[in-house]
C-alpha cells in the first residue's frame, strides 16, 4: 500500500493542469474499482480512503489551490483529517459520489444550505508584507435577516414539514445499477431539499432568510506573505438560507512591487552600483533590506558580478517565527562615460603605473575599457 504522503494527483493519475471534469471522471473510475464492496483486494480499504482524500481536495477549487502552493501543510490534510469513509460524512455520501443518488437507508434530514464563500482582494505595501500589518476591510454580504433572524418566515409563524418528502429533504426511487437493486434518493422539488416550507414568508426578505448588508473587518497580515496568498476567515462569508451556516471569505493578498528589491520567496535580491574607486578602494556603501536599510562593508578589489549575502535579511517565512531567508547583493561596476581632463591624466597615469598604456591596444585593461566608453 503507498504511503499517505502520495502526491495527490498521482493517486488519481491525472495531471497538474486537469480540468475538474478530469478529476471527477478519475475518481469515479477509481472509486467503483477499489470500493470495499466491490473489490475483492486485501488493500481495497485503505486504497479506497486514499483515493477519496485525494479527491476531496482536487475537487475544491480553493483547498486545490493551496495545496498547489504549499502541498499537504496547505490543506491541512491527512488520515486523521477524515472520516471513516475520508471526507464524506456517511456511507450514502460515498454512493452519491459515483452513483449520483443515496445508498439504501442513508436518506438524511434536509439542511439548511452553507452561503456561498466570498473574496476580496486586499493590496498592500511591500513594507507591509514584510512586518506584517492589521487592515480594515470593507463589503456587502448576505446576512441573517433582522426581522426573522434568518428563518425566513413572518412573525409569529414558523417553517412547516414539507407534506411530500415527510420532512426528509428527499423523494425515493428504485433503480438498478452495477452493484444490484439501489434506493436513490434525490432533494425533494417542492421544498429544495431543506424538509421544510414557509407558508408566511417574512416581509423584509421574502422567505430568504437573508439580507444584503456592508460588513466591516479587521484583518491580521501576516509578516512574509506574498504576491496571491489568500488568509481565510472561517464563517465571514454569506449567509446560509434560510438559518444556514455561514461561508467563508477568503482575503487574497496583492503586494506592491519594491523599487529597487527584488523578491524570490524569502530571498531578496538588490543590484548594487559601484564607481571604479570604490571597487578598487573598498567603502562602507548603504542598501535596502526587508527591515529598511542595512551597511555593507566593499572590500579593496571587489570585481563584477561578485555576490554578497546578508543572512537573516531577507523575507520572514510565513510559518517560522522569527526565521527569515537572506539578501543577496549582487554587485555591478560602473564605469564612467565621460572624464574630466584631470580624471583622465590620473587614469592614464594609473595605466601607465599599470603597464597598460599601449596606445595601440585600446581595449587593453582599465584605460582601455575607459577609452572604449568615450568613443
């Protein structure tokens, strides 16, 4: 049996750019081959629930989303984070997957329907992303209806039984399929599958149970995120229906680009400019880092494209406290394009010193790359 560190889209043999459609057809595949009740294999148990936690993420988008960013730590996935049948809540969940319908006996209460998650896109400041900051947010949502606290029926009367489905949420009907005689099970139509109608609606949301508001939040950023990360809120989203549970809002993070550092990560590159004179005498220059500007010492002689790292300046990581990756300085000689009559005899001078003023190489050594500029 393949351990439960598998990649995801391995188990269910489908590429990293699979369509939903792909993901589904897959799994159902999969699903009527390894089922405990089908397969006659020893490992059919557990390759079954393997195959199931794969699919419950692929199948969200945003649960497949963080898992493409930070793999399981994403997700927060793994045996323990499912049920005996993994994600499902029952063995008629398990047939709904594959067959469309319930399994015999599994016909469950109707309930309230989850409101829809939301997304707002938060921007912030480069600085921002890199200590960390709280900001307020502000939207429109569903929420509970006021006047009938989210059941969606007038005052002073309640939701009643649906006479058709008995308060099940869901008709019956008998059909066969490749395991036998089944019972399915479909939402009943006269009351959405909820088991329950509003004989009074309530005025304000017309039997909704909802009604559109600006909500207001305040949103803690964690120091180090980056460019498209999302922070989910549990239970901001949009009402349910009718009392239903709340979604969630999920807050994708936009960070401002910095001027002059570019970011990889947790590392930091800065292109750093010398003259002729500091590279060759060595100063004490100033550069920008992750907690605003740090001094780094040129040694005598540094050459082009010499790299410097600072260690522990670089972007916090977002799961290590107090962990932070490095700065790379990468270092660019400047060579000047025009000299004065005393710069130039003090070049030529140092060339001579040098050994390398031949005048008919002028591209020979520092005089020669100076030369070359002028022309």
């Amino acid at each position: 049996m393949a351990t439960t560190q598998r990649d995801y889209y391995e188990i269910l043999g489908v590429s990293r750019d699979a369509s939903d459609d792909d993901i589904k057809k897959a799994f159902r595949r999969l699903a009527q081959q390894w089922h405990p009740d089908v397969s006659t294999d020893s490992a059919a148990d557990a390759r079954f629930k393997e195959i199931n936690e794969a699919y419950q993420v692929l199948s969200d988008p945003q649960r497949r989303q963080a898992y493409d960013l930070f793999g399981r730590a994403g997700v927060g996935t793994g045996a323990e984070g499912f049920g005996p049948f993994g994600g499902f809540q029952g063995f008629g969940d398990i047939f709904d997957a594959f067959f469309g319908a319930s399994a015999p006996g599994a016909a469950r209460r109707g309930r309230p329907p989850v409101g829809a998650d939301l997304r707002y896109d938060l921007r912030i400041t480069f600085d921002e992303a890199m200590q960390g900051t709280e900001k307020e947010i502000e939207f429109t949502s569903l929420v509970r209806c006021e006047t009938c606290t989210g059941s969606g029926a007038e005052a002073g009367s309640a939701p009643v039984t649906c006479p058709q489905c008995g308060g099940s949420g869901e008709v019956r009907a008998v059909r066969q399929t490749m395991l036998g005689q089944m019972v399915t099970a479909a939402a009943c139509p006269r009351c959405a599958g909820q088991g329950r109608i509003i004989e009074r609606p309530c005025p304000t949301c017309r039997g909704d149970g909802r009604q559109e508001r600006k909500r207001r939040l305040r949103v803690a950023v964690p120091a180090g995120i980056d460019e498209g990360h999302q922070i989910r809120l549990s239970g901001e989203g949009e009402a349910g229906a009718r009392g239903g549970p709340f979604g969630n809002l999920y807050v994708v993070v936009h960070v401002a680009a910095h001027p002059s550092l570019r970011r990889d990560g947790t590392e930091l590159f800065y292109r750093l400019e010398l003259s002729l004179a500091q590279a060759a005498l060595g100063a004490t220059v100033t550069v920008p880092s992750a907690e605003g500007e740090e001094k780094v010492e040129i040694r005598a002689g540094t050459q082009p494209g010499t790299e410097i790292r600072l260690r522990g300046k670089g972007a916090p990581y977002l799961r290590r406290s107090g962990s932070r990756g490095d700065l790379h300085v990468l270092v660019d000689v400047r060579v000047p394009t025009r000299l004065s009559k005393r710069q130039r005899e003090l070049l030529e001078a140092f060339a001579a010193e040098s050994g390398e003023g031949d005048e008919a190489r002028p591209d020979a050594g520092l005089l020669g790359k100076v030369r070359g500029r002028r022309r």
